[in-house]
C-alpha cells in the first residue's frame, strides 16, 4: 500500500496581500474560515503566519492564540503549524508564540538570500527556537531553503537538539536560493533517507512551480504542501480562488500517483504526533510537566525548607499521572492547609 499524503495548507504568509489576491486570508476570522474550507477540501496540516489587520506582519502572539483556538474548534484534530520566519519578527521575538504549544513549528536551519535580503537564521537563533519548542512538545518541521540546512538539521538531532524522527521541508523556486530542480530534489530525498532514516519530507514550490513539487513529491513518496502564503495563482491566466480549491487540486492529483489524501489520523501517525484530543498522552504528559515546573518555580525556597528534591519520573506509562502526583504533594507541603487539591 502507498503512503497517503498529507496535505499542506500555507494559508497567509507574510508576502501576498488582498491587492495581490482578494482571497488571501488576513484576518483571524478569515483565517479560520479559510482553513475550515482547506481542512473539509482535504488538508490535515495548516501552516499559519498571523497579520495586522492592515495587512503588515506581525508575530503577536495573541493573534495566534485566537487562531489556534479558531481552527481547534473548527478543524478538529487539524495539525497547527506556527511560522516562526524570519520576515514577522526579529531574533527570540520569532518563537513568542511556541509556549501556545501548537503541534509543530517551522525552523530554518540556516541562513540563505531572498529575492530582496538576507533570511537570518544565525546558529544561536536556531538553537533557541529549536529548546523552545523541544521544551514545548512542539515538532518542528525542518526548512530547507539551501542543502546545508539539510545537515545542520541532521546534525542537530543527533546531538538531541531536535527530536527524531526528522520532518523537513524542502523548499524550491525562492529567488536567489535554490531554483527548481529535480536532480536536487532527488539528491535531497536521498541523503534524507540515508541520514535520518525514519524521517518524513514535503516538496514546496513558490509561484508556477507550486504544482511541479505536487507532482514530484507524490511521485517520490513525499508529502504536498499547496496554499495562497506560495502562489496566488491558478493558471497563468487566473487568480487562485481559495486555499481550498488549490488543496482540492492537490487531493484530486494524488489518484494520478496511486496516493490518496492522509487523514487526519493518518497524518498525525506519520509525523509522530499524538492523536488528537486531550487523549493524546504526550500532551498530558507535557501539560503535567509544565505545570509541575512553574509549582517548582513558585515554591522553590519553600521545597529546599522541605528538603523534598524531585526524583526522577518512572520511564513511560504514567508519567503524567506522578507528575499530577507529584504537583498534588507539592500543593500539599508548601500550602498545608490548604490540602492537595489544585484550586
Ligand atoms: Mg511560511
């Protein structure tokens, strides 16, 4: 059986505007309907960049807090994937948004030029970005604009900075990086396969190329990503309608290569992600976590009075019912009289 393929939607960006494309989604509301329409179409992965209502970029972390409880509500079980691109913010402002815990993030492990500057993405920024989101149970989904951001990804999860299995996203067509080009494309799937067994990948093509990468990473096994954030465009004629129609394209596509859409369940077993819900034990295990560690942070003097350091948690299965253990005892020492209960 072929792998089913999970659909990429980019719905915003941060380049294309409503003059370029009425349909370009911008604001919240507009986000959340236009994914809606992507996910019914047969997307199961949104990738999100927020806006000012004006049109200009913004990484405000509100906004992608009212967005991902929008496309929560109206997309369930949905992938929500958190730009932290380098054209929205500057420096750590560009991970402000992880601690909302989305299931991914994206992560350029590199720097490269754009059509008009210089995509920064300096080694202690990526290393921050990537703790960050290890530190919040949020994948990332590795950018490659440029080969060597392939290796430094690789690099880095071997050395346990990234989490394994590796998803990457190979990204052709920008001006000034890399043009579109099978040979590469296959030499890239290649050294992924041989390097980071295990690992996943999408094909991304900007503009008309868009459809190219369709094609080529259905055919190689790869997984799609399609939306207005890289092409405005349906044909060279007209304007794309919708995130959706350009998703449907994607959907109908994939019978040509023997692939069908994942599901939404499909698409979370591929990347490793827990099925969706509070049913998901990585995310219970990773809430328990967090919020063990702000009682930590709240009571330390308190704990070294106590003299109660914190043992290690048993290895898988119930990790987080100690942690909701641990918490309890914790409440219970620094608070006695207030018992073990979490109020
Ligand atoms: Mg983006």
């Amino acid at each position: 059986m072929t792998t089913p393929c999970i659909i990429t939607v980019a719905i915003t960006g941060s380049v294309p505007r409503k003059e370029n494309n009425p349909a370009v989604p911008i604001t919240v509301v507009e986000q959340v309907e236009s994914t809606q329409a992507a996910f019914e179409a047969g997307a199961t992965l949104a990738h999100c960049h927020v806006r000012n209502d004006d049109g200009s970029t913004t990484s405000d972390p509100e906004k992608f807090g009212r967005l991902l409880e929008g496309l929560r509500k109206h997309c369930p079980g949905m992938i929500v994937q958190f730009s932290t691109g380098g054209r929205s913010g500057q420096g750590a402002e560009r991970g402000g948004m992880i601690a909302l815990r989305p299931e991914m993030a994206s992560l350029a492990t590199g720097s490269c030029n754009f059509p008009l500057r210089i995509y920064e993405n300096p080694p202690e920024l990526i290393r921050m970005l990537a703790d960050l989101m290890r530190e919040h149970d949020v994948k990332p989904e590795i950018e490659v604009f440029d080969l060597s951001m392939l290796y430094q990804a690789i690099a880095l999860s071997d050395e346990g900075v990234i989490g394994k299995p590796l998803h990457v996203q190979f990204v052709f067509g920008v001006k000034n990086a890399l043009p579109v080009s099978r040979d590469a494309l296959e030499f890239f799937v290649g050294q992924l396969a041989k390097l980071a067994p295990g690992a996943t990948w999408t094909g991304a093509g900007i503009g008309r190329d868009q459809i190219t990468l369709n094609r080529w990473s259905l055919e190689l096994g790869g997984h799609c990503r399609t939306g207005l954030e890289d092409n405005v465009r349906w044909d060279a004629e007209t304007l794309a309608p919708s995130n959706a129609a350009l998703v449907a394209r994607v959907a109908e596509l994939c019978g040509e290569y023997g692939r069908r859409p994942a599901t939404v369940a499909e698409a979370r077993a591929l990347l490793s992600l827990p099925e969706a819900g509070w049913g998901g034990g990585r995310r219970a295990w990773a809430s328990a976590k967090a919020c063990v560690a702000f009682l930590e942070r709240r009571f330390c003097s308190r704990l070294d009075r106590h003299g109660s350091p914190p043992p290690n948690p048993p290895p898988s299965r119930g990790r987080a019912f100690w942690l909701c253990d641990r918490a309890r005892s914790l409440r219970a020492a620094t608070h006695p009289s207030k018992g073990n209960g979490f109020r």
